[in-house]
C-alpha cells in the first residue's frame, strides 16, 4: 500500500475508533445513570421503552432519549441574543470531544514495519494540551447563561466560571508530583513509566506515589466536570436548571453530552495518570512475570488485548464512580466549595508539590 494512504487510513482509523468508544460510552453512561440511581434508591429505574415488547433492561432508553431531542421543538426565547445562543452549545461540547486526543488507550503496535500509537495525537505536551483545551469549555456555559437573558442561566453560568477557574488551580497543582516523578508531561509515558516496580512488588502507579496527589486531582475533576456535590452551576433547588433554564430539544442534548464526555474523558486521564493506564501489573511484552522468577508467556496479540481492556475497565470503574458519589453526598453550599477549593485543596496541593521535591531530592542525593 502506497505509504501516504497507509498513514491517512491509520489516521482516520484511529479517529474513528477513539470518538466511537467515547460517544459509546456517553450512551452506556445515560443508561448506567439512571439504573445506578435506581438501584441505590431500591426502584427498578427506566424499563418503559421497549423494540418488539423487548425491554432489554431499559437499554433502549438512550435511543429513545436521542428521538425525542432530535424531533422537538427548537425552541428560541425571544429576549435572548440569537446568535449566541445558538453557538454556545458547539463551544461547551467541542472542547470535550477534543481533549480525548492525548489519552493513550493502550501500548504502539507495529503494523506492516510501522510503530503506530493507540492514541489519535501522541503530544509531547499531552497534559498541557488536555488543560488548554478543557478550560475552553466554560466559555460555552458562560456564554449561554449570558445569552439566555434570564437570571437563572446568567447566575449559573456566572457560578460555571468562578468554579472551573477556581478549580483549574488545584486540578494543575495536584499532578505537579505525577510530573516531577515521571519528568515528563507526556501521557504516553506517563502511562509506560507506570509498568515499573516499587520495591520489586508494587507497581509503580500514580495513586502509591502521589495518594494525595490523586485525592486532590479527582476532587477537583468533579468540581471541573460540575458533577455532584459541585453541580452550583445548575442547582435545581435554587436556579431551576442553571445555565441551560432557556435551552431544549437539540441544544439541550447538547450541553448534557458535553457534561458527559467530560466524565468519560476525566475517568480515563485519572486512570492514566494514578492507575497504570493501559497497564496491568506483572504484565510484560512476553507474559506475566510474577516477583520471585514465576512467569506466564502470552502471545502478543493476548498481551495487547489485556492491555486495552484493563484501561477499558479502569475508564468505566471511575465512571460508576461519578455515579456513585453523586448519590452518595448532597450537594455543597457555594460558599462551602469556594472555601475548599481556596483554602484546603490549594495549599494541600502546594504542600504535595514540596513534599514530593523534597522526597526526590533526598533519593537522588543517596539519603534513603
């Protein structure tokens, strides 16, 4: 095959692939939601909609989800800025889909003498590029609470922005120590440096040497994701729905995909970044190699697949965790999410970082 159409073919396969397993998982998600919600509340959660009087434990929900916004009514409020309004979804969702570039899903692999990265963009600057492109997403909350011309989506959106930015300090500060110990911003290496052994037992993932690294990190991605017990930006009980009150049908889906997409975007980076990515501990190019000489050979093609799922599995672990916590702790008072945010995760965050440098300079000064 002529080397030009082998890479294009390569490039829009992997585009293909990634954006499909993120929009698949968004649709699970909707679905794992509410049957999650369900089960905590001891009811039998969405079994209505059905294909030839088949239920399929409700599964048919998301679809039907899906007719009903593509076919009601695109409704437009009169007193709102029109052209605003109309684009603010689009600013909100594109920046989620974007950051899924950087997320590495499993090992390269060769093909036809060629090292191909299971990632769409193995950036050298992979986690700057995922905080650039997430914190533009607040720009299409913002911009739609603004151009609602309603109170209730201005003070949600006016909520949206003083969180995230609040937040984006703690989110960057808290993996400062994944990025002193790995000394790289690199996602992919990040993830390979994690196949190592601490003492010749523990794996060397994020979580064992950054634990409050990761506590600092999937705090503040809950309160970046407006998830709960952050979602102020669109309390019910004091702003009806919050930034998207005026939005419905089409647009409204849109919002709810983005919000979604941000979930499953930040279950995989937290399991890249603190959980080994694509690795699954004792696990080598060859096989298993257990401490002590024991080992199991595996075929490549074995190894690889366990790679992917185990990054799979770890993706939708933390993405049941969204769930679970939101129905777990009530929703915060403002007040109360701006003071930890300003006043423990900050100063926590900063305390990590030097704790963290202090740690790796005794080492590589010999005095442990």
């Amino acid at each position: 095959m002529n080397p030009q159409l082998f890479d294009i073919a390569v490039a829009v396969g992997r585009v293909s692939v990634f954006f499909a397993f993120v929009l698949g998982l968004v649709v699970v998600m909707t679905w794992v939601e509410r049957k999650g919600a369900a089960y905590m509340q001891d009811r039998r959660g969405p079994n209505r909609a059905r294909i030839l009087g088949v239920t399929l434990f409700g599964m048919f929900h998301p679809l039907a989800d899906a007719l009903k916004f593509l076919f009601k009514e695109d409704f437009i409020p009169d007193t709102s800025n029109r052209l605003f309004y109309q684009i603010a979804p689009m600013f909100a969702l594109a920046p989620a889909i974007l950051t899924m570039a950087v997320v590495p899903f499993g090992p390269p692999v060769t093909i036809g003498g060629k090292q191909i990265a299971l990632q769409i963009a193995d950036l050298n600057v992979g986690i700057l590029y995922l905080f650039a492109i997430s914190g533009l997403g607040v720009y299409g909350i913002v911009l739609g609470g603004w151009a609602s011309n309603s109170k209730y989506p201005l003070l949600g959106g006016l909520r949206s922005a003083s969180q995230m930015l609040s937040y984006e300090v703690s989110i960057g500060l808290s993996i400062m120590g994944i990025l002193m110990v790995f000394q790289s911003v690199q996602l992919s290496e990040i993830a390979r440096g994690q196949g190592e052994l601490l003492f010749g037992i523990v794996p060397k993932w994020g979580v064992f040497v950054q634990p409050l690294g990761f506590i600092l990190f999937i705090t503040a991605m809950y309160a970046e994701a407006n998830r709960t017990p952050f979602d102020l930006p669109e309390g019910e009980s004091e702003l009806v729905a919050g930034y998207h009150t005026e939005y419905g049908s089409f647009k409204f889906s849109m919002f709810m995909m983005a919000e979604y997409i941000h979930l499953v975007v930040g279950s995989a980076v937290v399991a890249t970044l603190f959980f080994g990515g694509w690795q699954v501990p004792y696990l080598a190019d060859t096989g298993f190699v257990f401490p002590g000489g024991a080992s199991f050979a595996l075929p490549a093609a074995a190894v690889l697949v366990l790679r992917i799922a185990a990054f799979v599995a770890k993706t939708f672990f933390f993405c049941w965790l969204f769930v679970w916590v939101r129905w777990t702790i009530p929703r915060f008072r403002y007040d109360q999410v701006m003071r930890l945010g300003w006043k423990v995760m900050l100063p926590l965050s900063l305390l990590n970082i030097f704790v963290t440098g202090l740690v790796l300079l005794l080492i590589d000064k010999g005095g442990f």
